[in-house]
C-alpha cells in the first residue's frame, strides 16, 4: 500500500513541489500502477542474472585527449540568471553531499 | 505528381538527376505544412533556414560536389533532437525556448548527407506517452481522422510524412514511440538494434531503451534514411562499433523479389490474442496468409515472459527517466520559477519542475524514485532488470527457430484523442506489442498492413529481427510491403483523406 | 558560536577508545575530464581559467549529452588500486548517485556503487618514532567531481546567510578516486597522528605514481575523517561524526585531536553526540556541525545505463603492477642510505611530511643534507608560522637553485633565508629575489679594502693591536665593516683582507 506520506517524501526526493491535491491523485494512481507491476518480483529466481545494457559491451573508452569546450556565451545562453561568467541561483539551504 | 506525393527516394533520384531542385521541393513541403498543419498540428517549430539550406544544396549539386541519395530531401525532426539552429524542447514547458548550443549526432549526419531540416516535431512530453496528447504544446491530430491520436511518443513525426508535410521524419523509441505511430497513421518507422544509432543528442528518457529511428512512408525511404543515420558514434558509449550492409540494398532486393521463400516467420503467440481488435487481427491474419503463398514459412512460437514485459518496462523507464529528467532544475537552462515570496534554490527547483513538467512526467518521475528508493530496489528495479534477460532468452530461443518475428505493432486503430487520457493503466497497456524489443534490444520494424474493416483506420505489422539483424527487417518488410501493395492495387497511404487547407491556421502553424 | 567544552586530550584516551575512517578523494591529473573531453583543470597545463571555459556540454548535463569515460583515469585508478594493496576488480561498473545540489549539473553523480574497481587494500603507514601501521582499505572507486559554489552576500562567504550563490562548473567532471578504508581500531592515543601519517602515505604514493598534483590547500586531495569514541570496556561503537574540509596534513591532526576532546566531553557529561558531517575551521581551531546524516540519505544508487563495465584485461594489470614505483618502506631504505643520513636525520623528513620535496629538491641538484636543511629547517618554521603546510609555500626547484647559490658563493646562509623570504612572497626565483632585493655576497675586493681601510683609519688603536699581534682585536674591525656591507659580504674573507691591510 502506498501512502501519501510516502508519496511526499518521494516528491521531496525527486525535488518537485506537488500540491496536496496532486498528491492524493497520485497516490491513488501510484496504488493502482505499482499492483500491476509489482509481479515482476515473482518471475525470476536468485540465479538469473540482472540486464541493465541490452547489448552487453564492455571497456568502452575515450583517449585522454582534450578537445572542444563550449563559448562562455553558449555555456550561459540558456541560463536563466547569470553574472556574466557564473550561473546564479538563489540561496542554498541544505549543504553538500 | 506533386512534390508532397513523392517517395523520398523518387525525389532523391530526380534530384540527383537534376530533373528537380531541392528549393523546388521543400517550398512545396513548407507550402503544405502551412496549408494543413493548423490542423494536424505535427510541427512545433518550422525552420526559416529549410529553403536557403536547400538553394545550398543545389548550388553545390550544380557545382558537381558528390552528395548521397537523400541529397536535398526535407526531413522532419523529432523535437527530442538536440539542433544547434532550432528550438529543442521535447515537447515541455521546461525548454520552452531552449536551443542547445549543439546538434545531435544524428542530425549532425543528416546536414553532413544534405538533407534538408523542415522543423521540430510535436511529442509527448520527454516522449512519455502513446499518444503525443502529453505535449505541453498540444495534441498532434492524426490525419486519417482528426478526432483521433496520431499514436505516441512521436505522433508529429508520424503524422507529418502520413499528411504529406514532409517525406522522411526521425523519431525516437523507447517502448514503441516510432512503431505504433506508424500503425496509427499508416506509415513506416523502424527501431534499430540498441546501439545502431546514436543517443547522443537525444534528449534522454531512459538509456537503456532510447533509439532513434527512420519515420516513412515507405520501407526504402527507412532503410535510405537508416543508412545516413546509422554508425558508430564516439560520443555514445552504448554505439556499436559493427560494419552494417546498405540497409536500402536490403530493401530493394526485398522489394524486387517479392519473395519469402524459405523465410521462417514467427508469430508471436503472445502478441496476438485477447485485447486486440478484430480488424487488427483479421488484417494480420491476411498479412500473414500472403508471406505464406510468397513462400514463407509461417510458424508460432511462444515467449511466456513477454507477459511481463509491460511491468517490467514500467519500471526500468521511470526509474531511469527520474534520473535523467533530475538535470532539469532551473540552473543552467530551461525553465526557472520563482515561488511566490521567494526561497532557497531547493524551493526555486521545487517549484519549476512543479511547474514545468506535465501530469504524466510527474506521474512517472515519482514512480520511478520509488522503484529506485532504499527498501524497495530489489523487489521493483532489480527484479525488472531480471525480467529482462528472461525477455532476451525468449527472444534467442525463438531466434532459434525462425529468421523473424512479427505481431501487429499496436492492439488497436488510433483511439479518439481523450479517450485514455485519464487512465494511465490503460494508455501504458497500448505498447504491449513493441516493448519487449527496446527490453531486448532488438530491431523492430512497423509498416501499413491495411485499413480495420470496421473503422477504416490504418493497421501496422511489426517485424522483429535478432540483434543487429535489422537488415532483414528491410528484405522481409520490403517483399511484404509490395506483395500487400499489389493484392491493394494500390499503396495504403494513398488512401488518407486529402486534407483541405485550413485557412485560419495557415500562418506557419503551431510555431513555438 | 559558544566555545564548546573540550576534555583534555590523555583522559579523554584513558576513558574512550578512538574508533577511525577516512575517505580520501584524489583528483588524477589527466588531460581531460572523467566523462568529457573537456580540459582537466586537476592537469597542470589547464590550472588557471576564467569560469565556465573548461567545459562542453558533458560537464554542463545539458539534455542529450552523454559521458565517455577516459581511457587513462581507468588506468590511473588501477595504480592506484595496486599501490593501495587492492584486488582490482575483473569487471567493475558505474553507478548514479542521485541527489539535488546546485554544484552537481546532472543531479546525479557517476560514481562507482556496489562494483568499484579496486578493494580490500592495505597501506602501511610510519609514526614519529618509527614504528609501523596497517590502514585496511575497503574500497577505491572512480567519480567525477562536482562544480564550485561561491555564496555571495550575508556571512563572508559562508553558505549560511549568504544572499545567492555563483556556480562555476570547470572543476565538475574532474576525475577522481574516492579511498575508502575500513573501520581502524588501535590507533589510541596516536589517533590524530595516525590520521596525518596516513593522508601523508596516500600523498606520498599518489605523487610517486604521477597521477595527482596532489596539493592539498587547491583540493586535489581531500580527506573526510570519520571518528567515533568507544568507552572503554563496553565493546560499543559509538556515534561518528564525519570531518570535512580539512585541508592541509596539519589540519588533518588538529582536527582530529579536536574531535577526540570535543566528544569525550559530551559523552563524559552524559550527551549524545549526533551523526552529521562537521567542518573544521582552520582559522578557531574547532570544527562546527554541518549537515546531520541520517538514513533518510536515499541516493537511489543505479547502475549507470550510459556507460559500460569496464573489465580490464590481466596483462593490463600487470603491465600496470610491473610499472609501480617502490612501495613506501623499500624506497625509505634506499634514500636514507643513498643520502647518507642518521636515522634520526632521517625520521625528521619523514615526520615533517617533506620526504617528497627534499628527494625532488635532490634530483633538482641539491645536496641532500642541504635539501633536508632548509625543508625541515627555516621552510618548515615559516610553514608552521604560516599555518600552512610547507611544500605549497616553495617548489623542490626553487630550493635547489636557492642552494647552488650557496655553493657558488653568491649567497650566505643568511641572506639566502632573506631570498627564501622573496621567493614565498611571490617576487620571483632566487636568482630574480638576489637581483631585485641586490642580496648577493659583495665579492669584489676592492669595495672590501675601502670599507676595512675606512674602519682601520677610524680605529686607531683597533689598527695597533693587530700590528702587535693581537689578532682577535679584529672582530671590531670586521664587524664595522659587515656593518657597512650591509651583511653582504662573506666574513672570513673580510678577515682574511683585515690583517693584509692591517699590516701592509
Ligand atoms: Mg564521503
Ligand atoms: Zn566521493
């Protein structure tokens, strides 16, 4: 069962500021959605293994070659606030990971 | 016949011969686009550069520079590709505005062949949907019947070659967003092996699964287009290093032969049963009667956990678009909202993507950082990511057995615009017959197999091939696609209603 | 900030047992980024830029971009794993770390998670007085590091308070390798020793390797000091705090030390001391409480769908092992009887941290009794005096050329200390300091003769000693003309020009 607590708490990890209302919603939502796929941990046993690429490569590397960096202008174009060099945003309450 | 009519690679040929110009060509695409788009409504942003980029064309063709078969052809763009000269905004609020300081590899290749950028087409936002209703800039009206969906994610690419606005598109598909458009509208669109083509510069909803793909009328026009897009690519650690045949050879020897003798056809059995409309089922069963007289070998096979392909998929795509959709917080582009009496930049990104994503981002944002949170990982994203290697063994098991696999590439004809908006269960069970192959990875194809008796709406086949087989998707689809164009007499997007101009909305239409 | 109560340091020892950790982050050296092709600012060549130049819109997260991981800081972090003692991994993967913060473009940083590519490791580590300990290593992953936060407004500088903040994102997409130990038991009353000993250790192999500039004051290395005091007898963990920004080898003690009082005295006066992360301030002293941990901490860690594992072959790995410098205690041996030294001659550059700069200022031509003069001598106690640690305030090649002046003459040791002083103040080499501050020995003869016929002429009777064979009545004379040379004059050679003119 999934409760609007949780969703909440999942809204405040995923940083967007639903409304109460939205939250309900989703909850109910969420309920319904995580019922019908929650049968995937039904499926596979202990010895099949996990796919998180479809085609399996591997060492996929670059030489350590620097090249092209982006125009200052480019870099703030699509800024919404910058000082001409840096972006800006408004005040930081919690600190670094 | 007019410029609009004409295959991508007629067009390409008569360019090349000089009978045609390409500024000839795209004004008449650009004439059209202005004519229907106010209702069709495929294009977010129309280039202004299309007809110089196209007089460019000429003048190097007149001055002898040797160019590809798509020279001078116009092709849509899915507006999920970044492009240095147009807006990019994937169908969102949050990049309203936003043009990316550059391209797209793929779009990259298609300005190094001289094609011809017509415009962004519309899509589900951050192509979550089936539907393309999810656009913050509005549906996208399928031309066979404007009351009904152009199919999704990639609804305005399918929608803008099946209503004539462009000969070629690309799309993107994650769970099927290239294949069921094409179903819905008539029109062809292929999903290459994962790695076939590159991501980079696809705005990104989930990694694993992304590829973008050729949006046609025809199965040359895909393979002609799969030709110039496909390779690799240093910049996406996920592309594929393989030499890949001439897809359009592929084509053509299909075509020419009209032939499947001793091709083993696999239905799957699973991807044809309860939930499908029966003129989905008798026209498959049509299609498959044909290949069989053409020689092949038609034969079912079973993939059990393809029943679990749809929750596993719901899944593995939130949980990584939650985590590719985090990089829009209002710092270096896009959107930014201030809530009202301030705050602290945690409050300003809260707010933005509050109001900067749609219900069905938000939907699937939150549902993916639960698959991911502490506690409920392994049950929800670890046993999906198992599911999928149980779907990969289905599909080598069948490989086994046949050369490819097909199904109807959707359920149903295109349903009326609305009509699943407010039950996301049942929008998401529409892409049951194209997920399992962006789980695998394998090639996909979607092209017309007739109209539905009862409604008269276009039909899709999908063909499956193994991983980095997707040459045969063009042999097989290509002899498919003649044997039914001559049991029709005809092509069947031919048969799309005419569209008449709408005068209010001739201006440039949707421009964003 | 009210001054917290500290217990003092051996009782606080007598009553707990320091329990340690560290996670220590390496920024390597390549040329370019982690994930992008972009300048590495970590990379010498690429130190100084103006905001936002070193990057491409990998660094920036821009939407469609994608990382490609560099194929050399998959090779640096195999040394590195090698030199730590670790099993490297046959096939290691990346993950996202998912959390929101400004400094961080994507909102997600690549990281290493559940398969990193070099564990269980083991660095032997020296004390003072010799002896020896073993730091066990959990892990050493590889990540990219983060932008660079200015908070503008409010308390200087200071996040808390500040009106808005500047983001600069050269420094994101640095590459790094994150080593994490395991828990570490028995450092007892040499904890904070401990600490320093080890962060040098990681110094001193990420320098012999080449993958590192390593400096500690620009964050090339930077080290998270975990603590936690159990109470004697009762076989309970206690509670950890977990110390950031600590940037020099100095501070790395301090801090520590700190801690050690700080939680025994909360712990003694019957409190709890609360998980969080606590910065220490070089400045008071004291470090102060950061952001509290908790297990609402929920990353959401995945494997990253972006990039491939990386499985290295085995030749790759002994090709790397084959090419490892020396371990630690085999390369001491060999200095200490190349050089020549005394144990205890010895054990003063290794405690003082400076075995790296006085073997560069060696290979730089110096002698080695002169290197480890000035490094542990006069650059040490302006250092000290500075509070900075002493190989950021001169370059091994600038003592070594500081010597040769000596050697040839130009300078004595005192004025060279003057030049030293010059050359920290940023006014130039040696020779450029001798020049601009004119310090050289005056070695022309005959402004010495004028000065000692000068100071003769005015001490008579000075003049009358000498010629009756009093020759200790010099020192007057040669004082008075030291006196006048400004000090820039090589005293045994005035001496020796006394008694000529003395008694021509
Ligand atoms: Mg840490
Ligand atoms: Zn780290």
């Amino acid at each position: 069962m999934i409760t609007t607590e949780q969703v909440a708490h999942l809204a405040n990890l995923a940083r967007i500021a639903l409304t109460p209302a939205e939250i309900d919603k989703l909850t109910g939502e969420l309920g319904t959605i995580v019922d019908s796929i929650a049968k995937v941990s039904e499926v596979a046993g202990p010895d099949v293994p996990a796919t998180s690429h479809p085609i399996r490569l591997v060492n996929v590397s670059r030489p350590d070659v620097p090249g092209a960096t982006l125009s200052t202008e480019e870099a703030l174009a699509g800024a919404p606030e910058h000082d001409g060099a840096r972006f800006k945003v408004s005040a930081i309450l919690g600190e670094e990971q | 016949m007019t410029f609009t009519r004409m295959t991508a690679s007629e067009l390409g040929e008569k360019l090349a011969a000089k009978e045609i110009s390409s500024v000839e060509v795209t004004k008449a695409h650009l004439d059209r686009i202005e004519a229907v788009d106010g209702d069709i409504h495929a294009f977010l942003h129309v280039s202004a550069s299309a007809l110089s980029t196209a007089a460019d064309v000429d003048s190097r063709r007149l001055a002898g520079e040797a160019m590809g078969p798509l020279a001078g052809v116009p092709i849509a763009i899915k507006d999920v590709l970044c492009t240095h000269d147009m807006p990019s905004t994937a169908g969102s609020r949050m990049l309203e505005g936003w043009t990316p300081p550059y391209d797209a590899t793929v779009v990259r290749k298609l300005r190094e062949a001289h094609l011809v950028p017509l415009g962004k087409t519309n899509m589900d936002e951050f192509a979550m949907g089936s539907s393309t209703e999810h656009s913050a800039f509005g549906p996208t009206h399928n031309p066979w019947d404007l009351e009904r969906i152009p199919g999704g994610s990639g609804g305005g690419s399918a929608a803008a070659v099946a209503a004539f606005e462009a000969p070629l598109a690309l799309g993107s598909d994650t769970g099927g967003s290239i294949r069921q458009p094409a179903a819905v509208t008539g029109s062809v669109g292929v999903k290459p092996t994962y790695g076939g083509v590159s991501r980079y510069g696809a705005i990104a909803l989930a990694s694993s699964l992304d590829q973008v793909g050729p949006v046609t009328r025809t199965v040359l026009d895909a393979a002609l287009l799969h030709d110039v897009i496909g390779g690799h690519d240093p910049r996406d650690s996920t592309s594929l290093r393989d030499e890949w045949p001439v897809f359009a050879d592929a084509a053509r020897a299909g075509r020419d032969g009209r032939s499947l003798k001793g091709t083993r056809i696999g239905v799957v059995k699973e991807l044809n049963g309860e939930g499908f409309q029966a003129g989905v089922r008798s026209r498959f069963a049509e299609a498959l009667d044909i290949m069989s007289a053409a020689g092949a070998e038609i034969v079912e096979v079973s993939a059990p956990n393809f029943e679990y392909a749809i929750a596993a998929y719901y899944l593995i795509l939130p949980a990584e678009a939650s985590s590719n959709l985090a990089k829009f917080d209002s710092v270096r582009f896009g959107l930014r909202v201030n809530p009202a009496g301030g705050g602290t930049v945690e409050d300003v990104m809260a707010a933005t993507r509050e109001a900067g994503f749609g219900d069905e981002v938000k939907r699937r944002i939150i549902l993916g950082t639960y698959a991911l949170s502490a506690g409920y990982y392994d049950a929800y994203y670890g046993s999906a990511q198992k599911v999928r290697t149980l779907i990969q063994r289905d599909f080598d098991a069948a490989f086994e057995k046949v050369d490819v696999l097909v199904s109807p590439s959707a359920p149903t004809t295109a349903f009326k615009l609305g009509e699943k908006l407010d039950d996301p269960l049942a929008m998401y069970l529409n892409d049951i017959t194209t997920i399992p192959a962006n789980l695998a990875g394998v090639p996909g194809m979607g092209l017309p197999m007739g109209l539905a008796p009862e409604d008269g709406l276009p039909t899709g086949m999908q063909i499956m091939a193994p991983a980095r087989a997707d040459a045969r998707l063009y042999s097989v689809g290509g002899a498919l696609e003649a044997l039914l164009e001559d049991s029709w007499g005809h092509t069947m997007i031919s048969q799309a209603p005419a569209l008449e101009p709408t005068e209010m909305f001739a201006a440039r239409g949707g421009e964003v | 900030m009210a001054k917290p109560e500290l217990m003092d340091y051996d009782k606080a020892i007598e009553l707990f047992e320091p329990v340690l950790g560290f996670e220590v982050h390496v920024e390597l050296n390549t040329r370019s980024k982690m994930f992008s092709d972009a300048p590495n600012p970590a990379h010498p060549d690429f130190h100084v830029a103006e905001a936002n130049t070193q990057i491409t819109p990998v660094d920036l997260g821009l939407p469609g971009s994608l990382p490609v991981v560099n194929e050399e800081a998959i090779k640096y972090s195999i040394s590195l794993g090698l030199a730590l003692g670790c099993s490297i991994a046959p096939s290691s993967r990346f993950a996202r770390k998912n959390y929101f913060y400004p400094d961080l473009a994507k909102n997600y940083q690549i990281s290493q998670f559940d398969e990193p590519i070099a564990f269980d490791g083991n660095v032997e580590v020296e004390l003072a007085d010799g002896r020896t300990f073993q730091i066990p290593i959990e892990r050493a992953h590889m990540e990219e590091d983060a932008g660079k936060l200015t908070h503008v407004g409010g308390a200087t500088g200071r996040i808390q308070g500040a009106e808005y903040s500047l983001v600069d994102y050269n420094r994101a997409g640095v590459p790094l390798v994150e080593i994490v130990t395991n828990i570490i038991y028995g450092a007892e009353g040499d904890a904070p020793e401990l600490a320093k000993a080890y962060v040098s250790a990681i110094r001193d192999i990420v320098v012999s390797l080449g993958i590192s500039e390593a400096r500690m004051e620009r964050g090339n290395l930077r080290c998270d000091a975990n603590i936690s005091l159990s109470p004697r007898g009762s076989g309970k963990l206690g509670t950890r705090t977990e110390t950031k920004n600590v940037n020099s080898l100095r501070s790395v003690e301090r801090a520590i030390r700190y801690e050690i009082q700080r939680q025994a005295a909360i712990l003694a006066g019957g409190g709890t001391i609360i998980q969080e992360t606590r910065h220490w301030h070089e400045d008071t002293g004291r470090t102060s409480a950061g952001r509290p941990k908790s297990d609402a901490d929920d990353y959401r860690y995945f494997p990253e769908p972006d990039l491939l594992p990386v499985e290295p072959s085995t030749q790759l790995i002994e090709e790397l092992r084959a090419a490892l410098p020396e371990p630690p205690a085999v390369r001491h041996r060999r200095l200490k009887e190349s050089w020549g030294f005394t144990d205890l001659e010895f054990q003063d550059v290794v405690n003082s941290g400076l075995l790296v700069e006085v073997e560069a200022t060696v290979t730089a031509g110096a002698s080695a009794q002169q290197a480890r003069k000035w490094w542990t001598g006069e650059i040490a106690r302006l250092a000290n005096a500075a509070g900075e640690d002493a190989a950021t305030l001169v370059s091994p090649q600038q003592v070594a050329n500081l010597v040769a002046l000596i050697d040839d003459g130009t300078l004595t040791d005192r004025l060279a200390r003057q030049v030293l002083e010059g050359v920290i103040a940023g006014e130039g080499t040696p020779a450029e300091v001798v020049e601009s501050r004119g310090l050289a020995v005056v070695s022309d003869d005959t402004a010495l003769i004028a000065a000692i016929d000068d100071a003769l002429a005015s001490q008579p009777d000075v003049l009358a000693k000498i010629r009756d064979g009093k020759v200790q009545a010099a020192g007057a004379v040669i004082g008075a003309v030291m006196k006048a040379m400004r000090g820039q004059a090589d005293a045994a050679r005035v001496r020796e020009l006394v008694l000529e003119r003395a008694n021509a």
